[in-house]
DNA sequence: ATGTTTTAAAGGTCTAACGATTCGCGGGAG
DNA sequence: CTCCCGCGAATCGTTAGACCTTTAAAACAT
C-alpha cells in the first residue's frame, strides 16, 4: 500500500455560508464549490429559515432542475445530502415528493452518538469526560424529576429493574440501565437532556464498557438505583442529586478499569483493524 | 394550493440496521430500501467500525461501483449522505478520492445547531429550556474552569470585553459574549461541553434575543462577565459557581421578555411565511 | 355502492459520455 | 545538472436521456 493517508486540505463544506468575503487578505475569494453543495446549501436556508414549513412539499427533482439549472443528478445529491441531515424526507408514487422533515429528538440523538464514537476515538475524548458530562447533566436532571415527574414516569422506573436474577443477560441488564436514567432525563421535563444523554450512555456502552462488569458491578448499580428511585418518588431535590452523585461515582472506578484493562491488553477488541475482505 | 401537507410515513432511516427481525409480528419483514441507504449504511459500518481509519482512502466511485453491483449515480449518492455526516471527505483530481474524515467537533456543533433550532421551532423547546440547560452545563464548567484554567484562557477571556463603548455594534456584543462563556467552557477542559454549548448559544442568539436587547443588558452582561472572570483568576470553584448562576439567573428576564415580545406582536420576524416566490 | 383496472406522477436506477482538477513524470531550456 | 513547462493519467463533477418501480387517484366494470 502506497501511503494513501491524509490528501489534501480538509475542505469542510457541510454547513458554512459561502460568504468569507470579510476582512483579511483584500483578495479574499470563495472556494469554489460543487454544485451539488451549492444546491445543498440554498434549499437547507430555505428550509431553516422557515421558508417551507415542515410537511410541505419541496418542488419536484424535475421542477429543481430547471429551477438551479443543474442535472437532475446533481439536485438528487444535493437532497440525498438534505435527507441525511434530516432535513427533508421522500416518498415515491404518484402523491409523493420530497417533503420538510419535522425534526424528531431521535434523529439528533443518532447523529450525536455516531460523532461521539468517533470523537472518542481519535480526538481526546476518554472516559473520564464522558463520565463527568453525565454527572453535570444527571445531577441536577434527578433533582429535577424529583419535582416535576409524573406518575407515569415512576411506573418505567420501577419497571427498569431486573426481574430474576442470573435470567438477565449483560445486555438485558444494560437495557434496564439504560431506561432507568434515561426515564430519569425525560421526567426532567427538558428536551435538551434526554437527546444528550443518550449518545453519551451509548458510546459509554459500545467502547469502554463493552458488557465487561463483573456481577458485583449489576448488583451495585441495581441498589443504588433503588435509593435514586426512592428520593425521586419522595419529590426530595436534594436527595435525588445526592443519591444520582454517589451512584455516578460508585460506578466510575469500573469504567476506568475496564477502559485500563482494554487499553493494556491489545487485540481485545473491535477498532483499529486491517481488514482483509473477501 | 392542493394542502401538500404531510406524506405517508416517515421513514425514519438514516442511521438504522435493516436488522429489525426482532420479536412483535412473526412476519416482521424488512422494509425496502433505496440502494444508496445500503451502500451508505455498509460503507458507515465499515467507517464506524474502524475497518477504515480516519485519513485512509476509500475505493474509488467506479471500483464501489462495481463492489455493491450499483451504478456510479447510487453509490455517488451514498457518498453525498456520507459526506453530509463528516465521515468522508473527496478530493478531486490525481491523487484524489474519498478519504475517511477526521472527526471535527465543529461539525458537531453545525449540526447540533441546524437541529436545535428545528427543534425550537416546532416541538416543544422553549427559550426556557435552552436557558435551563445552559444553567445546567456552565455553571459546573465555570467551576472546573476556575480549577483547570490556563494563561491562555484568562488572556482570550480578558479579551472579551468591548473596547469601546458605543463602537460595538450589537452583533459585536453579542461575539464578544458568545466567545466569553465558550472559552470558559472549553477552559473546563472536557470537549463535550463547548460543543454542545455553542449551538445552544446560537439558537438562543438567532431564534430567541435577535440583536434586541437593550444597551442595559449588555452594561450588567459586561459587569457580570468581569466577576466570573475575577472568580476564575482567583482559581475559587465555588466563587465561579456563584458567579455563573447568578449571571445567568440576571439574563433569563430579558430573554423570556423579548421572546414574549416576539410572539405577541406577529410579522416580527423571520420564521413561517406563506412563500410566494417568482 | 363497491371492487377492479388503468393511468399518470413522482422518485429510483442505469448507461455512457464529457468536463474539470490535480499530481507526477519527462523533456527541453538555461 | 537544475529548473520549469507541459502533457497525460487518475479521479471526482456534471450532463443527458432512458427506463423501472411505486403509489394515489381517476376511470371503469360489476
């Protein structure tokens, strides 16, 4: 293999106004852009400037040729870009079309865990910050459940734990894990935590925890979820950011030897690996 | 206008497996889809997976051509989805192709912003929430910041400050601003938290204050900033604590105000109108 | 009325070029 | 021998046109 590695300059594109025209160099100039991203860019300031409301229907691929004066291949990966921004979505047949997408918090999430993954991987992302993001959101986030959960709320959490012992798996056990702070967020009533939380947890999951705790560590984490269960039922906000404060730092020494023992031990496990294809 | 308005189902896709043989109905088939979301969701797997490592080469258009049996057109629009998420970048020419991308935390921050402010719009994600989390996010980073603070943090937040008064428009103001509490957060020494704080920022900025506050409040904003600067020199947590909350307890009036404003008299601004282009 | 067939609209896919850009190499000028 | 220029190859960018598949609604038949 002859050095593939690293081309040219980075050329980030994506979500930047072609302006640049500021100060600097008096011969500033724009960069010339492929069509395609010109495309891009104009419908995506439509679209979030509010210009077509969500649901409605954009021209047809036929109708944003003639409109942009491109090839319909060009405009079809212009909104290929769009749809996997989750900005527009497409339905074939005879009623459909391409549409503005209503934005759903699942979405964000998604993006948000696969751009942490890689984070985590080759910029200095370590556990010890996932860790510390989760205790600054989850401990205010359990006090304010404490306040403003419903009843449904506390109906999922007491439903998040292990029904028999040793019949859950590693997975079923993460699951149940996973549900109970994310129940914990949601009943914070504020959006925001919930789609941030999520991708945090999984990346936690997927590179460093990797369904390697020991038992003990279950059984630990199932305790401590009980007294967080019971502050926020009791509609105590001290307590609650408390009892999810000790159960945050009860379980950090577990993720980082876990993170340590992976680390050490090489060939362990998934990234970083010459492929060789059939 | 024949209501365009909502098509049949979402849809969702993007970041799903096709897996979904899981329990519910016995005859849970895979729905069908489009053959640029295959190759997209097998070239991502093979990225996220690390099989491919950041600055390697992918394939070239036409050897992927004839790897997924697709033409040039699908997998083109396969790599315009991908390229939209930040995993590749193409460069043309001789030694071009398309390489894996190194992951940027400003991309994320893009994209969290694009889908913030959608989120703003139409689910339910008030100026109250955005201010909420921010409380929830800078508050522990002030403290962090006052622990783990370098000279270079204190010279870029001292810089922050108007030179002179009346000479700073508002959109100076508000950069001046923005860059104050993003410096702190990246000062915290944890990567998640300035990208997750800049886009909550501009929302904040674009969809909710819109350059229309008072002189007044960029006078207390410049007083507050001087004693959370004067906390985090002094190195004192708690202080830099303090300081946050109290600075951003100041502000919410003046948001929540202006945002009243904004819905009670209508045609104010930019968002929802009936388009009537040529 | 109800069920079936036809039709037309729209996105999905394919093919076959040609254009534009960039790197590396080789030949000519100094 | 060195430097510069130009040429060619590799690779993405773009176009044009055709055909397929899916879907809703209109037309038709029962």
């Amino acid at each position: 293999m002859p050095r593939p590695q690293n081309p040219r300059a980075s050329r980030s594109a994506a979500l930047e106004q072609p302006a640049a025209s500021g100060k600097g160099s008096p011969l500033a100039v724009a960069k010339v852009r492929p069509g395609y991203q010109q495309v891009a860019d104009q419908l995506r300031e439509l679209i979030l400037e509010g210009r077509i409301n969500a649901g409605e229907r954009l021209p047809t691929e036929s109708e944003l040729t003639e409109m942009f004066g491109a090839s319909r291949s060009t405009v079809r990966e212009a909104l290929r870009i769009l749809s996997s921004q989750n900005l527009i979505v497409t339905a074939r047949g005879a009623g459909g079309g391409t549409f503005v997408s209503r934005p759903e918090p699942r979405y964000v999430s998604d993006i948000l865990e696969a751009s942490f993954g890689l984070l985590s991987d080759s910029e200095h992302l370590t556990v010890d910050h996932l860790l510390e993001v989760r205790e600054i959101l989850e401990v205010p986030a359990a006090g304010l459940a404490a306040v403003r959960r419903t009843e449904e709320h506390l109906a999922v959490l007491r439903s998040c734990f292990p029904v028999r012992a040793e019949d859950a798996s590693r997975a079923h056990l993460f699951e149940g894990n996973l549900r109970f702070h994310i129940t914990i967020v949601e009943a914070a009533g504020n959006m925001v935590l919930p789609v941030i939380t999520r991708p945090i947890f999984s990346v936690l999951r997927t590179r460093f925890l990797r369904d390697a705790a020991p038992p003990a560590f279950w059984k630990r984490v199932s305790r401590d979820h009980r007294d967080i269960l019971a502050a926020i039922e009791d509609g105590s906000e001290g307590d609650a950011r408390a009892q999810m404060d000790r159960h945050l730092e009860n379980l950090r020494p577990t993720y980082e030897e876990i993170d340590v023992a992976a680390r050490g031990a090489p060939g362990a496990q998934g990234r970083a690996r010459a492929g060789k294809e059939s």
